[in-house]
C-alpha cells in the first residue's frame, strides 16, 4: 500500500515551521508496512491544495492532508476536499451539537459563529471525532483511493492517526506487518554504546538494529522485525533484545515508550516508598517531569525550588559554605525529605551557566541522594552544553541516579 | 519571483528526519521576497527525482533541489538531472582536481574511486564549489527556469545558498524585501481572536494578516510586508500594527520570539520585584518556565511544590478546608511569599484529572496572586483538556495573570 502525505500551510512555505507532522506520519506509516513516495507542502491557496491532493490521489492508494482544518479564515482544506470531490458542503449537526458541547465544557461564554465553519463537510464524507481539539477530521473515498484530513496542531494529528487512520490502514494491508522495539539507555555515550554492540549490529538482518541518537534522553537502540503477524515479529525480536539486555546490563533503563519518570517513579511505588525533591539550578524541571508521569500523586510529596543561595539557607537549612558542592547536595537532600516528611529526598545543585559560580566551571554539578536513614550519598560531575542542555543533562541525571539506587535496594 | 523545493532522501520519507531543510531555505527566500509556493519530498529513486524535477520546473521560476549528491550509489540527483536536462554527463576535472586536492588535505590515504562521481557533471550545468564538503552543487537553465542542486548535508546547503544561491537571487529580483512581525495573544480563543480582528483580516493586502494557531502557548497574528527596503517593509507593518493593538489591547502579551516568561520576568525586573511561586498541580512547571528565561536569577527567589495536601498544611501552613479552592491559592501565593522572603507571590492549585476531588471537575483551578502588602487576589477557572494541557494550560494562565497584575501596577 502506497500513501502519500500533503502538508497545508503557508507557515510551511514561510519556513516559520519545519514539516514536523510529516516525519512523524512517514515514520509511523512505515511501521506498518505502508510506503510513504512522496511529501507535498502547499500554502493556504484553494486551487493549489485541490492540485495537490489530485495529485497525490492519482499516485497513492491512501492520502493523507494535514492541516487547514481550523476555524479561521484561512482554514481551507475542508472547502478544497470538497471542490476535489465534486460534493458540496453540508453543516452535520452532531459535529454542531459537538462544537457547541465543547465551548460549554471549556467555560467560555458564548461560541462565535465562526466555529460553525468546522461543521460544514464534504457531502458524503466520514468525520473522526476529536477529542483534543474542535476540528473533526475528514475521510473521503474516491476511485479506490481513501482521503484522510486531519489537523495540523501535532497534537490533534497524532490522535486522529493513533485512534482512527493507523489502524484502519493495518486492517486494510493484512500480511506484512513491521514491529520495533526500543531500548533506551542512559549513561554511555554513542560510540561507546555502537563498539558494544557492534557484533550484535552487523550481524543483524531481521529484526535489524539501527541506533537512534536522543540527545539528552539518553541514547536508543531499536530493533526491527518484519513477519506475516505481530506475534511473528515479535518472536523475531525477542532474542536479540535478549542478547542486547545482557550485553547492556542497567544502562538500559526503559523500552519504547517508557520515559525515565515514569521507570523511577514505578520503582519508587513498587518499594512503598515516597520521594521529596530539593532543586537549584533545574529550577522546577526535576520535578515537573515527575509530575508528568501517570501515578505520581501517592509517591511525590514535594519539593523545593531553592533558587538563590539565601533561600537554601533560610529554607532548607543548608550551612555549606559553598553552595556548588557535594556539602550543600547532601544537605538539600537530607532537609527536603525531612520538611516535607517523605522517605527519599534528592538534590541537585550547580551552575548552570554561562558565568561560573564560586570558582567552578559552568556545567559544574553535584547530587545528593537521602533514602531512609541510610547515610546520604553525593557525587559531582561535569556536564556538557549550554545553559538549558545543562539543565535538562542534570535533570536525566539526577533520575538516573536515583533509578540506580532504587535497583540497589532490596 | 516563485521558487520551489525538492528535498531529495528516502530518509525523509521514513520520518528518520524532518525536512529542516526546506524550512532554513524557505524562511530564507522569503526574506529576500521569492515566493515558495510548493515543497516536495522524493526518495532516491531516479524517475520519481526526474518528475519532481519537471514538476516544480514547470510552475516556478527557480527550482532547488537539496539531497543526493555525495559519492554514494544511492546519490543520483546529477543523474536525474542530466535525465530532465536531456544531457549526458561529463566528468569536469577541475571537480576531480578538487576532489583530490580535498582528499590530501583531509589527511586520507588514498581516494575510493567511488568519489569521483561527484565531479561527474550534466553537461553544461555551472558547479558550485564545496568549501566545507566534497560535494558541488549544481545550476542549469533550461526554459527560463533556474534549477539548482546543493546536497543535503545542512552545513553544506546553507554555505552554497548563502553563499551562492541566494545572492544570485537577490541579483535577480532586486528591490523586494519581506519582513513579519508576530503579535502574541493569551486569554482569547482562536475563532473569537479571528472575529475581533476580521475586518483587518479581509481589509489587509500588505501587510497581509495571517493567523498562527500555538495551542497551550496563545494565538499569533502575523503582519507580513513587502517592500523595496527593510525600512518601507516595516513602515507599512507599523500602521496596522497599532490599530492590531488597540483592537486586541492588553491580549498582546509578546512579540516574535518573546516568551510569556521573559515578558514577565522583563516586567518584575523593571519594576525591582522578587516573586515566589507555589505550585501544586502544575508540579514545578511554573518555576520551571521562568528559569528557561534570561536574566532569571535576579528575580526568581524559590518555589515551592506542595504536591500533596499535607505538604501544603505543613510547609505552607493552609488551614482552608478544601485545597481546590480561591482560598487555598490564597494561602498558598501569601505563604511562599514569606517563605522565601519576596515580594510577589504566585499560586496555583487545582485539579489536573482524570479522576475530580473534592467534587470539582479535572480542569479546575484557582490561581492566587500575593503582590507586597496589597489584599491578596485570587480567582479560579475552568481549563480545558487532558491532563497534561490542563497543567500546560494552568502555567500560562498563571503567568498572565501575573503579567496583568504587573501591568497594572504603576
């Protein structure tokens, strides 16, 4: 099955965006199966979007537009699929009735009238129902081919193809179906991950083994099976990933989708145990990423963002004399599980940069772990980059830390 | 002028990257007035490069195709623009000169004769010399239409556009300019934004008025001029500028690339304000945000995240009864304001979901604004979305409440 992807918007043109919603969709299509020929952009014209999606309607079994479907003025992909079919428009009055619905959950007053306008569908189209956002999606079939549109917000796209376009075109293309899987791992670099699993690499055909670089997130190893069926794929993939864990060991921290927090906070629960986190130069991160995990309320107590060096003190209590030190770590950690009454407390305090604070280089940080009443631990490291990579390095790190212990533990 | 872009590389069509490409080169044509009315992507495949080739060369006056030019079996790009041009290639030896010279100069031992191809030439297309890479980028005319070849490597893409390809554009289409400016709005929906300013809308030839849905981060309304110099762009984008700003009054909070956070950090700073942030439902994302801004340290004091009820009752001593409440946000934002000895403090708690509490639906906030020795302001909302928009949502809708209080302050 070959699909092609048509991105509306003349911010595309403007170079104001890159084509984010395409990456995402090629790389998902081709997880299952589906060929991806061709990308086309077009601005916010009528006659050149109904071009374009003629176009790739005469090369594609499947296409998919995104963007232009928004209340405003300049939304104009319903109108194009429409001129495209030959169909007019028609107002479906549960798409009304749905607008409507949601102007009143979101509290607003009074809906304007121009809302309407996400309404009004080609005659004969199928609408996907959105959950995020107002705008519906469109299906449309012509001549063997299967019209999809849905919104640029990436968030809305990615509903609309996780919930209704990926596994309508899985059920169509039975037969081939590709898996992956990824393990993700923090604490090595990448070439020294690649020299590790060089053999496993080359000697690698199906699944096969590609590195993908995460930057900050740590590093990823992905393996990919083709098979007639997912359990199929999934067999294949089972003994490498085996062979991978064990030359890995705990560098491998979480697969696929899992993210530091949500492993560390599944350790945390797993041991009945809750946590308190003491930041200075993450500012909030450490704890923002893990409050974005599911499950958090009954493990993070709180925290404390001591920003500047008087508040460590008068808050937390912290008599290092040197607040860039494995002293003033230790002591954050050890005060925040105690203020805010938790079983761990964590720490991490540096500089962030671009100055350097007390004499010591920016990148410049020190951790502090305090679990029960073990005695609390500290370490320093030097992390790379700028001032927000710095930040995010000492964040990943701070958990991965933690992870460690937590593993260490009965 | 009208341009257009073919990004070459079966790597985009497997959404291993996005095509930041056509971003760059668009976002750079449009500053010197051309026109990009079309991006398209193509795989390494020699007919489908070929029709992508044709296609654009048939509705632009400038053509720039950017991928598949390095020494590899799966570089064609000269290939299939040799095949569309109806020439044969030709080794150039100034390229093979180059390529050798190159070769010495790298410290390599000996050259793969495979690199050679890269000064494989359609016969009478112009090069244009690599300086950071090996591969030289190509120009041909044909019909009246320029087409250059730059490769993908975006270090190399932009030394040849910058380089070569963008001043001889310039040459071309001399007196054209394009600026923008971007209007930032919170505290208003998309289409009732897209209703105040309508009659702008329709009424607006240059500058054209264009909207820019950012979801969680506010709208955008962006003014785009064209003149003969950068001064004539930005005195016709002045005029309804203003009259952009007295419809939408103090719903502007920023400018092109200004952040809610360094707006508000901007403000506290000139008014010679320290601020405390207690957060619970958004987890640290607040104290987060400000600390990804400049100029941070001066102004931000500590946060604190009380997470859990207790924590609020003993770190920040709030007797209200219900802790989804004005009252709480109340004692919460009066707190933290002593706590760490600033004079503002900020608040937020509230339900993110999925489950209610208290009875109070996911989606409700209360917000609490301390400022010095004034009665201490609260008031609460109802934010739409899941779970982690509803904390998006909650962080901005609390920094903008700070940025009215501020402005409001003499």
């Amino acid at each position: 099955m070959r699909a092609e992807i048509v991105a509306v918007g003349t911010e595309l043109l403007l170079g104001q965006i890159a084509n984010t919603n395409a990456r995402w969709m090629s790389e998902e299509l081709a997880a299952i199966g589906v060929d991806v020929f061709h990308h086309q952009v077009v601005g916010d014209n009528l006659e050149r979007i109904v071009e374009a999606i003629g176009m790739a309607a005469s090369r594609a079994d499947v296409v998919v537009v995104t963007g232009g479907l928004g209340p405003t003025q300049d939304d104009i992909t319903r109108d194009a699929l429409a001129r495209f079919l030959g169909v007019p428009m028609e107002r479906y009055p549960e798409i009304e009735d749905l607008l409507r619905e949601k102007f009143r959950a979101f509290g607003r007053r009074e809906m304007p009238e121009s809302n309407l306008r996400q309404a009004d569908v080609p005659v004969g189209a199928r609408t996907i129902v959105p959950q995020r956002g107002t705008a519906p999606g469109l299906v449309a079939e012509v001549d063997g081919t299967t019209i999809y549109a849905v919104p640029g917000v990436p968030e809305e796209m990615v509903e609309m193809m996780e919930g209704t376009i990926l596994p309508e075109l899985s059920a169509m293309s039975p037969g081939t179906v590709v898996r992956s899987k990824i393990l993700r791992a923090a604490g090595i670099g990448e070439s020294a991950l690649a020299e590790r699993v060089a053999d496993l690499f080359e000697a690698s055909t199906n699944p096969t083994i590609a590195f993908l670089a995460r930057g900050i997130e740590g590093l990823s190893v992905r393996l990919t099976a083709k098979a007639a069926t997912p359990e199929e794929a999934r067999a294949l993939i089972e003994p490498e990933e085996r062979k991978l864990r064990e030359t890995l060991g705990d560098l491998v921290f979480a697969v696929d989708d899992e993210t530091m927090e949500s492993v560390v906070l599944d350790l945390l629960r797993e041991r009945g145990l809750t946590l308190a986190v003491a930041e200075s130069l993450t500012g909030g991160l450490v704890a923002a990423r893990l409050v974005n995990a599911p499950g958090t309320s009954s493990v993070l107590r709180g925290a404390v963002v001591s920003y500047m060096t008087e508040v460590k003190r008068s808050l937390l209590g912290v008599r290092a004399e040197a607040v860039v030190s494995e002293e003033c770590a230790r002591e954050m950690a050890t005060a925040v599980r105690k203020l805010v009454d938790a079983d761990v407390g964590i720490s991490v305090t540096g500089v962030a940069g671009p100055e350097e604070q007390e004499g010591k280089p920016a990148g410049t940080v020190f951790f502090g772990l305090a679990v029960g009443d073990e005695p609390v631990e500290a370490m320093g490291t030097r992390l790379p980059g700028q001032r927000d990579q710095v930040r995010q390095f000492a964040t990943i790190s701070l958990l991965n830390l933690l992870r460690l212990k937590l593993l260490s533990l009965s």
